[in-house]
C-alpha cells in the first residue's frame, strides 16, 4: 500500500480578519458602489460630480460613499464648503484593478 502524504498543519486566518475579508468582499459587491469606485480610481470628486456622472441622486451616492467608508475603501477630505472623496490608499487601487485585470482574463473581455 502506498503511503498517504503527511497533512500539513496550515496556518488560519484568525476570525477578525476572515470577518473584515467577508466585509470588504461584500462592499464590492454592488455594482453603484464599483462605479464609484471606478470613478474614484481615476481622480478625487465630489457627491454633486458622481451623482451627475452617474446619473444617481446624490442621497444615493451619500448613502453608497458611507457604505464604502465603513469598510475603508474610500476617504473623504473637507475643502472649502466641500467634501472630496478618493481612494482609501494605493491597496484599493491594487485590488480594484486586479479585480478588474482577473475579470476581463476569466471572460475574454478586449
């Protein structure tokens, strides 16, 4: 009989960080909040600007930008009597465009 190989021990995720994973897949998970993201990757706007380019009501975009702060995707910054939103930080640039590379290779997309 031939030997079965040894299982190794694998390390887990502990359950915060499984937790916060499933968070920040879940914040992906709408397709609002991908265009916003979308858009936010390319420059730092305002609700009124990604309301219009949108073509969403502002509270809607509101709503999407909280959802999007709650799990750290996005930040905001006062300027002036204005809000600019953007990224979080270059990680959100980097699994935004890899999701966006590994879906365009998955279904031969360009």
């Amino acid at each position: 009989m031939m030997g079965r190989k040894e299982i190794q021990e694998t390390e887990m995720l502990s359950a915060e960080v499984e937790q916060d994973m499933a968070n920040l897949f879940q914040a992906l998970s709408n397709p609002t909040r991908i265009k916003i993201l979308y858009l936010l990757k390319q420059q730092s706007l305002t609700v009124t600007e990604i309301s219009d380019r949108l073509d969403v009501s502002q509270s809607a975009v509101s709503h999407q930008l909280r959802e999007l702060k709650l799990a750290r995707l996005v930040r905001n910054q006062k300027q002036g009597r204005e809000m600019i939103y953007r990224l979080d930080d270059d990680h959100v640039h980097q699994i935004f465009h890899m999701a966006i590379e590994h879906v365009k290779e998955i279904y031969n997309y360009e």
